[in-house]
C-alpha cells in the first residue's frame, strides 16, 4: 500500500482501516501484545536480575513500575496507532497535521522503527541459540554432563560462526514466514497457535518443578520481599525491566494498535496484556528456581543461567532431557512471537512508503535484519576484538553484538517512550485522547496524570543512570 503526504490528515486517520487487515477479536489482539512482550526477557532476563537482586522485594517494586511506566506508554503508542491507523512514522505524521503539532515529533515513530530493527539483527542470533539447544537437549549430550562439558557446548556454539550463521537464518525464516503472511493469516494464526502452546509448556515445566522438593524455597524467594536486600539499583533495574519488557519504545504497539478496530478498549487490553506478560515472568521463576536450588545453583547466575546453569541442571535430574528439550522449545515459542512484533513496524512502513507489496517488504526488512546479525554473529568470535565506537569511553570493550545491544536499551528505547509520552500526554488534543480512550472522568485523569508527571521523570531517570 503506497502512501501520499497530500491525502488530507483527517481522511486518512478516519478511514485508514478501510483498506488495512484487522484485528479479529480483542483476544486475537491481546495475543499479539503479549506475544510481543513476551519474550526471551520474561524467561530468561527477569528469573537472573531477581535473583540478583534479592527476590521479593524486587518483584514488588517491579508490580508498582509496570503499573506506573508500562502501561501508561503502552496505552499511549496503541493510542498513537489506532488514531493513525499507519505505520508508526505515518501516524504520527498524520495525527501532527490534524493536531496542528510540529512535523518533526513523528521522530518518535523512526526511532521505534530503528531500534526494533536493529534489535532484531541480534535477537535473531540468541533465538538462534534456543533452535539450537532443542537439538542439544533432545539427543542427550546434557545427560549427565560436568560444569565443564556444558561450558564446552555453548563457548563451542559462540566460538562456530557457520554453525550461528545456521541457526540465525533459520529463525529469521521463522518471523518472516509468519509476517509475510499479513495480519489475519500471519501474525494472528501463528500467535493463536504459539502463545497458548507456550502457556501450557510452562506450566508443564512449573508442574515438574513442583516435583523437585524445592517449589516452596522458589514461591518464599519470588513472593516473600526481604527489603534489605533491595539497593537503589535494584530499583532502578525494576523500572527498567518493567520499561523494556513490555515491547515499548521500539514502535511494536503503534503497529499494532493500527490494526486495533475501534470498538475495543485500549485501557482493559493494554491491562491485561500487561498482566499476562507479568504473569508468564512470574511463572517462568516459578520454573526454574526450584530447579536451581534443588541442584545447589546461585539464584542470581547472570545471563548464562539459560544456557548454562540450567543445562547443568537438566543433565543431572530426572527425565531431564526431556524437560530440557520442553524447556528449549518454550524459550523458542516466546523468542518467535517476539521476532514476529519486532519486525512488523518496518514491514509496515515499506508497505506504504515505498509501494511494495507485504511479500516484498517483508524480504526486503527481513534480509537486512539476517544481514546485520551476521556482524552480531562474527563479533561472538572472528571479530571479537572489533569494537566499532572503542574511542569513546561509553562504548570501551563493546563488541558490534554489546553495542547494539546497549544502543538500543539504554538510548533508543527510553528515548522511543519519552517522546511518546511528551506527544501524548503535553500535545495531542486532549479531547481527542479522551474520545479515543473512552475511560471513565477519573479512569482518564489518573492515567493522564501519570503519563505527564510520573511515566517521564521514570523514563529520564532510568536513561540518565543507565549512561551514567
């Protein structure tokens, strides 16, 4: 679908959806966001800072950020696009015009397009890591195996270019098959299939984790808050993580709030996408602290605990490779439906900006994202001594892999949800916001106030200490 500037702001933002794929339901819609937010961050990244930083408490100041930052920007960017019912650079370009704002805010839009792309390139690679672990876990070479065997297969999965390059471009197949496909065909058929098949392996491996004698030691750790062990830092991870784990800043919500049909209520999905995603993060701690504990394993292992502390783990339990494998498989659900959001944006744009058909568009992103993840993958190993912005002190020792990875979470991504924030809550037309929420009078000042005072002073600080 090619788009034209000359077409009136206030034809195109009411009739967008005309000619655009839907959304079916308000449920095909909440399985698509929680597809997207959940992600590799709920089952491996949140289980390893909880751990790190003491358990309980942490997750209770984790619930208040959710509620306080995540979804009051995640209503905010569906907000954004529905009303302009385009990509997110074309919404936002659209809804300036109506609104009489500045051109330029439709930056909020590139810089979510930009920051899901590159996010991608490497993700893509880690997603790769999860394809091939199932292989790993199912043959049995985990059975059994020493700290040291296990070290062995991942630093020899890391130190093989060919072998990432594989399982890379495999994964990236996987998102580009399903986003080729279109909204109803695509994106809805496979979260509909994948996102209830991801709920029932983790509770299988929650029920297995039951069984380890341990499930109460992980339901004391995760539910049980010990303020003393809570820092300042610790805090400020848990505004982070509650940020990022929503799949905000990187324009995947816009995208998909342009295909939200106008009778479903922003607020209650954007709740309750927000509760599930919680709720999966939960659950996965649920799943792999009694695993931990009942192998005598530190809690707060870092980012190797996915795929080194709990291979260990599986190769020393019963029907461990079972559950290992089940394990790997979820990790790829999770990962896929992430992958699938993460390059949608871009697809979208193409789709309008350069007249290319959905097939097309999604070749062209979905190529330059493998491409870029090859330099990801050679700075794993050939080039691990390459870092491109060295000279500078905020990017010392980062490898191409490191800096994207930091480029984004720390600068893109708050930088997305600031604006976000900004354009929405200081200079969209209020009464138009409201129309388009259609909360009650104190439902809307509640959520508004926050998004002006307290979702932007949340932002500013988490990205201020993240570069500091």
């Amino acid at each position: 679908m090619s788009y034209s500037s000359s077409a009136t702001a206030s034809g195109t933002l009411e009739g967008a959806s005309a000619s655009r794929g839907l959304w079916s339901s308000r449920l095909a819609f909440i399985l698509a966001a929680t597809g997207s937010a959940v992600g590799l961050g709920n089952i491996w990244k949140f289980p390893y800072i909880t751990g790190e930083n003491g358990g309980g408490a942490f997750v209770l100041v984790y619930l208040v950020c959710i509620a306080a930052v995540g979804i009051p920007i995640m209503m905010a960017e569906v907000l954004i696009g529905r009303r302009g019912g385009h990509s997110p650079v074309n919404s936002l370009r659209l809804i300036a015009e109506r609104d009489k704002l500045n051109p330029a805010w439709k930056i909020a839009g590139i810089i979510g397009v930009l920051a899901a792309f590159l996010i991608l390139s490497f993700y893509s690679v880690i997603g790769g890591w999860a394809v091939s672990y199932v292989g790993t876990a199912a043959s049995g070479q985990l059975a059994g195996a020493t700290p040291e065997a296990v070290e062995a297969i991942f630093t020899g999965l890391l130190g093989d270019p060919g072998t990432l390059l594989l399982w890379h471009t495999v994964f990236m197949a996987l998102v580009m098959v399903v986003v080729a496909r279109g909204v109803r065909s695509g994106l809805e058929r496979a979260v509909s299939i994948l996102m209830p098949g991801l709920f029932i392996l983790l509770l299988i491996v929650v029920g297995y984790a039951m069984t380890t004698g341990h499930f109460g030691e992980a339901v004391s750790f995760l539910f049980q808050p010990d303020f003393s062990k809570l820092t300042t830092s610790g805090v400020l991870v848990a505004l982070g993580h509650a940020f990022f784990t929503l799949s905000l800043g990187m324009a995947v919500m816009m995208a998909y709030g342009s295909y939200l049909p106008k009778n479903i209520s922003i607020a209650k999905t954007s709740i309750t996408v927000s509760i599930m995603d919680t709720g999966v993060a939960l659950l996965a701690g649920l799943a792999i602290f009694p695993i931990v504990f009942a192998n005598g394993m530190e809690p707060g292992a870092g980012p190797g605990l996915i795929f080194q502390t709990l291979p260990l783990a599986f190769g020393q339990m019963p029907m461990g490779t079972l559950f290992g494998t089940l394990f790997f498989v979820l990790l790829i659900f999770a990962a896929w439906t992430s992958g699938i959001s993460l390059l949608e944006p871009l697809v979208e744009w193409l789709e309008e900006q350069k007249g290319m058909n959905r097939t097309i568009s999604t070749l062209a992103a979905g190529i330059a994202c493998w491409l870029l993840g090859i330099a990801s993958i050679l700075s794993l190993n050939l080039w691990s001594d390459v870092t491109p912005l060295g000279m500078f002190a905020m990017f010392e020792g980062k490898t191409i892999f490191d800096l994207l990875d930091f480029l984004t979470a720390n600068i893109l991504l708050p930088l997305g949800g600031l604006l976000v924030a900004i354009v929405v809550g200081w200079f969209m037309s209020k009464q138009a916001v409201e129309n388009e929420l259609s909360l009650s009078e104190s439902g809307f000042k509640l959520w508004y106030n926050t998004l002006r005072f307290v979702t932007p002073i949340a932002v500013l600080v988490v990205f201020i200490y993240n570069l500091a």
